[in-house]
C-alpha cells in the first residue's frame, strides 16, 4: 500500500499543477491592439467660452471610432483599427446647449502608426 502512495503521490501533485497552470495560460486573449493612432490638434487658445471638441471618424466598412476632450486642452487622440481612409466630422458642443455647432466634414488617409492632425479650432 505504501508502495502505491509513494508512486501515485508524485503524480498526483504533477497532474494538479499542469492543470492549474494550463487554467491560468488557456485565459482569452485581449483585443487587438489598435494598428495607428491619430492626434488631432488645435489652438487651444482660439477656444472662447468653455466648450468641448468632438472628433467623428467612420472607414469604409462602418465602423466609427470616436472622442472628445475640452477644447482648452488641445488635442484628442484616437486608436484606429487598421489603415485606411476614414471620413467623419469635427464639431464642437456645450452641455447647455442641445445642438453642436460648427460642423466641419472631413477625410483623413490613415496610412502611418501615427498621424499627427493639425484642424483649425472648432468654435
């Protein structure tokens, strides 16, 4: 019997840790990390009142990816997935006010890891 325990223990101990260790490698893997990112910039001193900055892209297969930050900060950046052209808007809103206002369409080519955008400040 004892000769049993003392085999059968050993491999007992090996088998519970393959398999806990198996359990900790077999976790899903994260997204796919974005392929660019774009920084859109502006003046940030040309803002006036305080109002935030909405920067809208969509590619050719609809998928949108988009953001916003307070235009005395300046800059907004967005992780594409891939490269491609992406066309969308630059518009500017306040929490008061229910409508954005100075709607500018663009196209941006994402064709770089990183695309540095220079827009004119959206009032």
């Amino acid at each position: 019997m004892r000769l049993i325990i003392s085999i059968a223990s050993p491999c007992c101990v090996a088998a519970l840790f393959w398999i806990s260790f198996v359990a900790c490698v077999d976790a899903p893997f994260p997204d796919t990390p974005p392929v660019a990112r774009v920084v859109t910039s502006w003046d940030p001193l040309e803002c006036g009142p305080p109002h935030r900055v909405v920067v809208e892209l969509e590619d050719e297969a609809g998928v949108m990816i988009a953001a916003s930050a307070p235009c005395a900060l300046g800059v907004i950046t967005l992780d594409a997935p891939h490269f491609g052209i992406y066309r969308g808007r630059i518009y500017a809103w306040m929490l008061e006010e229910p409508q954005i206002r100075s709607i500018t369409p663009v196209r941006l080519a994402v064709d770089e890891p990183v695309v540095r955008w220079l827009v004119a400040t959206p009032r």
